[in-house]
C-alpha cells in the first residue's frame, strides 16, 4: 500500500492566465523567474474531490486572503503513522467553502477525501486551480518567498500525469475528466 497520494486523482499543472506550465510549479518560476511561487498550482475545476497526501493530523482550517479556503493537514515525512519528530504539512488553498470534509485535530488516512476544490481567494473561474505546499511548519502564517516550504515534488516525485494517463483510469476527452472518479490516485 502506498504512503503517499496526490492531493487530486489527475495531477497537471495549469496553464490558464500563466505564461507556461512551469510557473504553476514550485521555485522562482513566475514573472521571468524573478518571482517566487511557493507550491503547485494543479488544474481543478471546482468541486474537484481534494484527498490526504499522507495519514496525518488536520491542524487548521481557515478563510483568510489571497489562498480563500484554506487546509493543513501534518504528516511524518517517511509517509509512516508512527511518532515522529520529522513532520511536514501539506497546505491545500482555494478551497470550496463549507466543504472542507474533516476538522482541526481529526486523524486522517492517505488517500481520504478532505476536501472540495474552489475558486476563494485570489483564485477565479477562469483559471480554477488548487494551490498545494509542502510546508517545514504547521503555523498559520509562514511568511512570504519559499521560507519555510519544500518543493513537493521532494515528496510526490516529479512526473506529474495528465488526463490521458491510464494509471490514473484515463479521460473523457470532451470533458477532459478521469473515467474513475472518488478515487485517490497512489504516488
């Protein structure tokens, strides 16, 4: 059984108002590599099902600025359910308000469905996304630039999959959407 799963069943990164695909991704990749983006921006139309990367604790839930609806969820960095000292938070913004799944202090499984994806915050309609983090810490505020935060593929890999992978069910091309739905797609 895997230890880690995507935070979406299909992971691509999205290209709608950004100048390539590479500035949804993580490091100094937007405004010709001059600014910072702190995580993934995956392509999510809302309502997409969000699920847990990792057995972990939900530490906070909140509506606040430019990430709208937001979930952290902490997690050991081996994927394992012992104790451990090495945690990480996965940080899931522009969420679907009032459908959050899970709350603060609740125990979660890989794969478990927690979450809708939204447009709230900065996010609109147009370019419907899901803002995803590897986080060192599990504070509400961690500051701006890449403090505090990992690339997530340290922990997911870096092959991201698009909506024709047949590991993942593969798609109806009309509606650019996975055969298999409600199902956490395993890293």
């Amino acid at each position: 059984m895997s230890r880690f799963y995507f935070p979406l069943e299909i992971v691509q990164l999205r290209t709608q108002q950004l100048q390539s695909s590479s500035s949804a991704s993580f490091g100094q990749v937007r405004n010709n590599n001059t600014t910072n983006h702190q995580g993934w921006d995956l392509y999510a139309p809302s309502g997409t099902r969000c699920y847990a990367l990792a057995a972990g604790v939900v530490e906070w839930v909140r509506n606040q600025g430019a990430y709208g609806q937001q979930l952290a969820i902490s997690f050991n960095r081996d994927g394992s359910q012992r104790s451990s000292t090495e945690s990480l938070t996965a940080f899931y913004a522009h969420l679907l308000p009032g459908q959050i799944q899970v709350m603060p202090g609740s125990l979660v499984n890989a794969g478990q469905f927690v979450a809708l994806s939204g447009t709230s915050g900065n996010a609109n309609a147009n370019a419907p996304h899901l803002h995803f983090e590897i986080r060192t810490s599990n504070a509400q505020q961690v500051g701006g630039g890449l403090a505090n935060r990992i690339d997530p593929g340290t922990i997911l890999g870096y092959k991201l999959y698009n909506s024709s992978n047949p590991q993942i069910g593969g798609s109806d091309p009309q509606n650019r959407m996975s055969i298999v739905r409600g199902a956490a797609t395993p890293v």
